[in-house]
C-alpha cells in the first residue's frame, strides 16, 4: 500500500515528542525509484479524500513519461539561460502553454485537475538518473576499473582529482552547464531524498537532519537563493538538447574559468593587501 506522509500539527508542538521524525523509505532502503513514480502516479486524492483509481492516475508518471510529455510543449518554452535569468512563474507558464493550445504538463496542473508538485516530479527525474549512476558504479566496481561519478564530468578528466588534492577535499570542480549544477547538488543527497510522495517543508527537514546542504531549488519559496523547482525541473529536461548546447560549449566554458581565475586571483592580492596592512 502507498502512502502519502504529509506534515501533522498538534497541540504539544512544544514538546520533546514534537521532535520525533517518521522514518520514510529512501533509494538506500527500498533499492529503487519505483516506489516514489508509483507514490507519485496515485498522489492525487479525490474530494472524498480517498485515492482515486482512474485510469489517468493509474498510468506511472516515471522518467519516460515525463520526457515524452515535455516533447509536446518544448517549442514553445525559452532558452535555458531565459528560464534561470528570468525565472518565470507557473501560472505564466502554464497560460503560456494553455494559450498554444497544448495539454498542459502535470507539473503545471493543480491538484483537483490531478496534478503533481513539482518538486516531487524533479525527484522522480533525478532519482532516475542516481539510480542508473549507482548501477554504473557497481559494474565498474565489478570490472574493477576507476570510478568516476557522473556529476563530476569536466573538459580536463584529471582536473577533479587535482581540485579535490590542492584543496583537501574542500573544493569542487567548477560546473557552468546549469543542468550539471543541479544533478551535482541532488546526488549529494539523493541518498536521504524519500521515495514516497512528501510535502517540500517535509522533504527540507529530511535533508537538514542529516546535516546536508539543501539544494538550491528545494529551498522555501521566501528565501532569495530558491531557484524555482519548476524551473530547474525544465532545465533538466532541456540539457541536452540543442536549445541547451551552447551552454556546454567550449567558448562558454572558456569564459566562466576566466572569470573564476580572475576572481580568484583578486581575492588573493586582496587577502594579501589586507593581511599587509594589518601587519603594519
């Protein structure tokens, strides 16, 4: 049976019992992303508050089906670099695609039209892509040959390894392509992401009490780092194609390691001119 763990209140919030967590099923207890497609395909209840069972409920929202849906609306969707700069709503965005005439996508649908937040539909997206990494590791574990992550691609294959040994281990490659960003930031907790379909204040706290960052798009609607989960969701499903290609280009890549040289590098004459004068 499925279930849909939602946040209680009550009236001894205050107690120490008010700290108990129920302890939902993750990819590292149930082994795979089906139980969340499967929470997140009966997620819609009806307004007798019992599970609906049609036949549009019925029909698994998993990666596929998303990627298949996204093909029918993505001529009309901006660039990538307009989603992240201008980060439009959901209610332009779904205007923008009822007014083309086309289905609107789940994502964009309200719950009593059976739709599904999109915070959970981009863990769907993503748990799918870890899934997959964490197979792909365990046969190169098997082959015996070097692991490497697939969130830790990058022009020069040894230039990780060199960040990670300069640093000891405090700093990361630098990622430009915004899709690599968010996948680089969910597998760092897709291990604790719940496989059943859970409300976003839910879905913060178990990140934060395993002492992890949150991701960016998973934060509250009021804090001024949120990237919009919608938009980072159709930033995923864009990487790849051609609207998003420049964005992994040579050039592109080029400029931002310039400008992250040069920043560095003022930040050291900085730290040095001030470390200067207060030695005087």
């Amino acid at each position: 049976m499925i279930h849909n763990h939602t946040h209680h209140t009550d009236d001894d919030a205050d107690s120490v019992d008010s700290n108990f967590d129920i302890e939902i099923p993750t990819i590292t207890t149930t082994g795979s992303v089906d139980a969340l497609v499967r929470s997140a395909s009966f997620s819609h209840l009806d307004s007798a508050g019992t599970t609906s069972t049609s036949l549009f409920d019925s029909i698994q929202y998993d990666a596929a089906t998303i990627k298949a849906e996204f093909k029918t609306y993505q001529k009309i969707l901006p660039h990538p670099d307009n989603l992240l700069q201008e980060k439009y709503t959901f209610t332009y965005l779904r205007n923008k695609i009822e007014d083309s005439g086309i289905e609107t996508p789940r994502f964009l649908k309200y719950k009593f039209e059976g739709g599904i937040k999109p915070h959970t539909v981009l863990c769907c997206l993503l748990l799918g892509e870890y899934e997959a990494e964490l197979q792909k590791q365990r046969e190169r574990k098997k082959n015996k040959k070097r692991k490497k992550q697939k969130y830790d691609r990058h022009l020069l294959g040894i230039f990780p390894f060199l960040v990670k040994v300069i640093s000891f281990g405090y700093l990361h490659n630098q990622l430009n392509n915004p899709a690599d960003y968010i996948r680089d930031q969910f597998f760092r907790v897709a291990h604790v992401i719940p496989t059943h379909v859970v409300p976003s204040d839910v879905l913060r706290k178990k990140i934060k009490d395993k002492g992890l960052p949150v991701p960016n798009y998973f934060l509250d609607p009021d804090d001024p780092r949120q990237l919009p989960p919608h938009i980072a969701l159709l930033v995923m499903l864009q990487d790849g194609e051609k609207e998003s290609r420049k964005l992994d280009s040579f050039l592109n890549r080029l400029v931002f390691f310039s400008f992250a040289l040069i920043s560095l590098l003022l930040r050291i004459v900085l730290e040095v001119i001030g470390g200067g004068k207060c030695s005087v």
